[in-house]
C-alpha cells in the first residue's frame, strides 16, 4: 500500500472535492452552490470530511453526516461521500477513510452508521459488506426540482 495519510478538509480543498463529487455521480454541479453548502458543512460539529493524500497528492475522500433521529432514539451517522481516484482502488485507500469514519462514529456515540449506495454500484455495495455494514434497507427517492 502507498504511504498514505488522512487529514480533515479545509476550505482550500472544496475545488478537489467538487471534482470527486462531479466524477462520482457523473455530473457537473453547480460551483458557486456546491462551494456554499461545503462551507456550511465545515463550520457543522455534525458533518466531519476527510481526505487521503499519498504525500502531496490527494487519492481520497469520504464524509459522514450526523443527526438525532427519534426511530432509533439517538444519534446516527450516514456516510454521504466516499470517493478514491481510479488508478488507487483496490490499495486499501478506501479500507483507510471507513476506518476513519468508524473512529468518528465510537467518538460521537453514534448508534449506528449507514450509508447508500446506488444500485448500480454493485463493487461499491460489496466493499461496504466487506467493511461490516449490513444492507437492511431499500431507499426510494423523488427528484423535486
């Protein structure tokens, strides 16, 4: 595995980010949005953003989201993001950022942490299971705007 070392995001980093997120869901967002809302989330005691660097170069990122949910009587955390540059999957990269967000999770008393995935997604769905996560649910989403 490379040499690799994970840092939390700063402002600096949303340009970095929003081109992971525009290559992750195959879209080109809206820069001046997306820039508000990342700098909302980073000022968020609930919204924690990583990023994995093989020294100067960054190869990763991942998010997780926390919220106090009445069902499950407590807090839980939802990874949003997880992204890793092509030519370093499979380098244990991802493996590195999960295991990041677990530590947020034991520190934060999460009572538990969830993610979704696309369906298509069908690698990514088996990453999360290799990690430990369970799929227990369907989610099912209409597009407002």
């Amino acid at each position: 595995m490379p040499s690799i070392f994970l840092r939390r995001a700063t402002p600096p980093d949303v340009t970095l980010i929003y081109s992971f997120l525009c290559e992750l869901e195959e879209e080109t967002f809206d820069f001046e949005q997306f820039n508000t809302i990342y700098n909302r989330n980073l000022l968020n005691p609930d919204c924690h953003y990583f990023l994995a660097f093989d020294h100067d170069r960054c190869v990763g990122y991942a998010s997780v989201h926390a919220q106090w949910l009445l069902h499950h009587c407590g807090k839980v955390g939802e990874i949003q993001e997880m992204f890793v540059i092509p030519d370093y999957r499979s380098k244990g990269i991802g493996q590195l950022l999960i295991q990041q967000l677990f530590e947020v999770a034991q520190h934060e008393n999460f009572e538990i942490l969830e993610v979704t995935a696309n369906k298509k997604r069908l690698d990514t769905h088996r990453f999360y299971e290799r990690q430990g996560l369970e799929r227990t649910h369907f989610k099912f989403v209409k597009k407002m705007k």
